[in-house]
C-alpha cells in the first residue's frame, strides 16, 4: 500500500525533473535571458495543481503563464474538460487584473508589440513576408484553389481547424484515459495545420494536456506502481513523436520553405497516427471522474 502511493508521485517528480533537464530552450534561455524557465515552471506549478485538484492555484498559474506569452493560454482546453470552474474564474480573475494594471503603467502597445507583430502581415495583405502564420496548411489550401489572397477565407480555415475539435473535446463524455488522448492529439494536430512552425520549440508544453487530461489526484492514491509507469512512458512516448515530426517541419522551413506548401500537412498526419496507435495500445483503464 506504501508502494502503491508513494511510487507514482515520485515517478511524477522524476519525470517532470526529465522535461525541465530536456528543453532545449532553456540551454538559450539561460544564454540569452529568455523568460522559457519562468514559464515552465509556472506550467510545472499548473499541472501538479490540477492533479491534485488545486483549483485557485491551478488558475494562477495558468494565468501568469499566459500573461508572459499567450500559448499556455491554449490549456484552458484542459479546464474545459475537466469542468474546473473554479479554476477558469481564477484564471479570468487574475488575466483581467493583471491586464487592467498593464494598461495603466505601461505603454499598451510596448506590451503586445511582439505578440501582434505576426499577425500584420496576414492583416495587411502583404502575402510576401514569411512569417509563421503565411506557411500554414490554409495557403496551401487556398493557392491550390487559386484564391491565395483571400484573407477572410484563411481566417475561417483558421477558425474550423480549431473550433472542430475543441467542439468534440468539450462534447466528449470523460470516459477515460483512451478517447481523452484522441482527442487531445487531434486538437494537437489541428493546431499545428493552423501555424505549423510556431510550435516548433514550444512542443514540450504539449505534453502538459495530455498529462492534465489523464490523472487526477484520486488516482495518484489508486493505481500501482506499475500502471504509474505504463501512464508516463506514455506520455513520454507521445512527446517524442511530437518533437520529432516536428523537427522534420522545421527543416523545411529553414532549408526549403517553398515544400511547406507541399509537407504541411505530414508532421501532423504522422502525430495522430501514433498517438491514436499508443492509445490503441495504452493499458491503463480508470475513469475520469466526472
């Protein structure tokens, strides 16, 4: 019984020391003073909440997270699923109040210069700039129908690839590990169609849903030893394949950015299949609480 819960706790502790050893943007975060620790500490801070069903804290975090960039603003798909209210009141609470003092000691476009800046080119027109939004799989789309230009049409390419699955996600009964998984890759794919490159050193959070969306704290005290380790295996398993096919991407963005038109769509193909196979394969069985 000791084993039983003490074993897969730390089995979580060694496997969140692995990613913060393993992401290879802090070695040029400590370099260059990027803010990349900061935030996966506060994402580390945010899923150890979640699993131990510390709502308020779970939202904070996810709020500071944000704050400092907006991808991390992306798992509040995981409160959604998991009907954590409270947790997406503090998340709103402390974004708004935060945002509120922003505005009113700082220069506002100092502040969201850098976020917006990707999005001029799309909002202007200018189809020449190669930013990260202009490579993805709705320009593909778009230039094979003849309609590159088409910029209402690109924002509701957009919009689909991200509202369908959320759409799914939100549907979904929690019936257990094995469909939240599907579910989680698909939007995971989804994403990446959308702005595909913009994930590339960014991968290594993705990996923080599928763990919110497999374990809560009344299974940390219930499952062996052993399962503890089949469910982190797993989730190792699905960031490998994620950070792989992505390097894939990215050398044909920087070697060939011309194939992005032609290779968009392959990184997130090769993603769902193997999430869905591991699934397939995965041999834990509890249920989500609901």
């Amino acid at each position: 019984a000791l084993g039983a819960g003490i074993l897969p706790k730390l089995t979580l502790y060694i496997t969140v020391a692995f990613f913060l050893l393993c992401f290879e943007p802090l070695y040029t975060a400590v370099m260059e003073g990027q803010v990349n620790p900061i935030i996966l500490g506060l994402l580390v801070w945010f899923a150890l909440s979640v699993a131990k069903e510390r709502e308020i804290q779970a939202g904070t975090a996810l709020a500071l997270a944000a704050l400092i960039k907006m991808s991390p603003a992306l798992l509040l798909l995981a409160l959604l699923k998991l009907r954590m209210w409270r947790s997406i009141a503090a998340f709103a609470g402390v974004s708004i109040s935060l945002t509120l003092l922003l505005y009113a000691f700082t220069e506002s476009a100092q502040v969201y210069a850098g976020f917006f800046n990707p999005v001029v080119p799309l909002v202007s027109g200018d189809m020449e700039e190669r930013f990260v939004f202009n490579f993805a799989v709705d320009k593909s789309l778009l230039s094979l129908l003849g309609m590159h230009d088409n910029l209402y049409l690109r924002w509701l390419i957009k919009a689909l690839l991200f509202a369908l699955p959320l759409a799914l996600t939100l549907a979904a009964r929690p019936v257990g590990m094995r469909s939240n998984l599907v579910l989680c890759g698909i939007l995971v794919c989804c994403m990446i169609l959308a702005a595909p490159s913009i994930w590339f050193h960014h991968m290594v959070w993705l990996i923080i849903p599928l763990a919110v969306l497999t374990i809560r704290k009344e299974m940390l005290d219930e499952y062996s030893s052993k399962a503890a380790m089949r469910h982190w295996t797993f989730c190792l398993g699905c960031y490998f394949a994620l950070s792989q096919t992505n390097q894939f991407h990215y050398l044909a963005l920087v070697h060939a950015p011309v194939l992005l038109n032609v290779t968009a769509l392959l990184p997130a193909l090769v993603i769902l299949i193997v999430i869905a196979g591991l699934a397939q394969r995965a041999n834990i069985r509890l249920a989500l609480t609901g």
